[in-house]
C-alpha cells in the first residue's frame, strides 16, 4: 500500500511516518509540509529517526499524493481545504485526522467523499472509540439524572480547544440524551455567572507541559459520580489507529467514513 502523509514532520505526521517505515505492507511515497517550512527537501524517514527513505518533503499537496492509494493528514485546518483538492484531482483515499475544523470545512470534506472515500476522525485511538462508547453507554443508563462535566489536557502547545476528542464526547453523550451539543454545551462558566443548568454538559480544557492527551468524564450524582477516563501515553497510539483506518480504506466507494466503520461498530457509530 503506498501511502502519502500530509504535515509529515509534525508531532503525528512524523509517528505515522515511523509506523509506515517499520510495516511490511506500506511505502512511503509522499511527505509534504506547507511552504516555506525549513524541513522542504530533505528525507523524511531521516527527520522521523527512522533513516533514509528516499522520501523528499515537499511543499506540494498535489506531488506528495500523485502516486499513492492513500494519504494521511495530520497537518493544520488552514491546509485542509487544499489537501481536500488534491485528493479528489488524483482519487487519492484520504484518511483524516486534523482537529479545529470549522463548519464550511467539514461541509466541503463530505463533498469531497462524493468523489472518494474519506475516513474522518478527531481521534483515530481505537480506545479512545471504546471509551466514546462507554461514554455513551453511561449516558444511556444515567443521563437523565446526572450532571455530566468533560475535562481534556493537553500539551502546552495545542491550539484548539475544547479538543476535537472532547467534543466528539459531548456529541456521543447529546446524542443519547436526544439533543444538539450546541443547545446543551457550557464553554465559559465565567461569562455565564449563573448556577449549573440541568442537563447542560460542561467543558474544561487544561494546557500543560508536553501531555499527549488525557480524557475525562464525570457523570455526578447526589449519592456517588462515576469517572471515565482515557490516557494517551504516546502518539503512536493516534497513528496507529491511523494506519489501521488507511489500509481499511483503500479500494472502498466514494463516502464519508468514521473509526466505526473502520472497527465494525453500527452504522452512526463515532
């Protein structure tokens, strides 16, 4: 399987570009950055650790994916638009894994999956999947009852917040609860200087030090809470789940897929 990765020397792009270098059944045959990065023309697998590969980073979306079966994007939302483009120009699969999306993005991914196959994830761990759905399941049998807090940690330097996984929480737990996260979601407590509305689902984002991600949620009752929680110790877990997701992907009709799919689980399913 020959494989491209988008944002290539990032924190995740050079994990996936780790995984693919150490597999039996996957090539590196793109890696490309955005203009003016000072890695342009030179090896990936040597700025990933794993040696040369006779992969160049380039600052062409379109060169990296020309000949690839499917391209792993990890890189910035900024970029996304254009990565989109060149996916569908050379029907190049395309699995996803960029966070802070807004609307008019997320609108144009499930255009571009009309013309190939898109997996698309904020998370591609496949426990941070189960713990999604023992979140869900928790809701399912508690929800009603129950003040639901999410907290995410993150590295120092993440920019998007809450992050893309809690927020996949929050639309797992609405969903069962038979509402929008929008209609229900608490961001800024502060500005809202008034007691905790029944129902709502609070958010808290921490930044600190190099943490790769910790996930919690609290379901809190009168007489006793229930704490859920998913640790992330190294990113090797999101590429990973990555990888798994592009070998699945390859050869597959045009759409819009999730780890679900990826995993086997009902359709709808995160």
């Amino acid at each position: 399987m020959r494989v491209a990765v988008l944002g290539a020397t990032g924190r995740m792009g050079s994990a996936v570009v780790r995984l693919v270098a150490a597999s039996s059944d996957c090539t590196l045959t793109g890696a490309a950055v955005e203009p003016g990065h000072v890695s342009l023309g030179k090896d990936a697998g040597e700025l990933a650790a794993v040696g040369p590969l006779g992969v160049l980073i380039s600052d062409s979306a379109a060169a990296a994916v020309a000949n690839c079966d499917v391209a792993i994007d990890f890189s910035t939302a900024v970029a996304t638009d254009t990565h989109l483009a060149s996916c569908v120009a050379q029907r190049c699969a395309l699995v996803l894994g960029t966070t802070g999306l807004g609307e008019a993005q997320l609108e144009r991914i499930g255009h571009a999956s009309q013309n190939i196959p898109v997996v698309y994830g904020r998370n591609m761990s496949v426990g941070v999947l189960v713990f999604t759905e023992l979140a869900r399941l928790a809701t399912r049998l508690l929800g009603a009852e129950a003040d639901i807090e999410i907290t995410e940690t993150h590295h120092r330097n993440k920019v998007d917040a809450p992050s893309g996984t809690a927020l996949q929480l929050g639309e797992a737990i609405a969903g069962q609860l038979g509402v929008q996260l929008d209609d229900i979601a608490v961001f800024d407590r502060f500005a809202a200087r008034s007691p905790r509305r029944r129902g709502s689902i609070g958010f808290s984002s921490v930044r600190a030090g190099s943490i790769v991600g910790d996930h919690e949620v609290i379901l809190a009752l009168d007489e006793e809470v229930i704490e859920l929680r998913h640790r992330a110790l190294d990113r090797a877990t999101f590429a990973r789940g990555a990888l798994r997701a592009a070998r699945w992907v390859v050869g597959r009709a045009p759409g819009l897929y999730g780890m679900g799919d990826v995993l086997g689980l009902e359709a709808g399913t995160t």
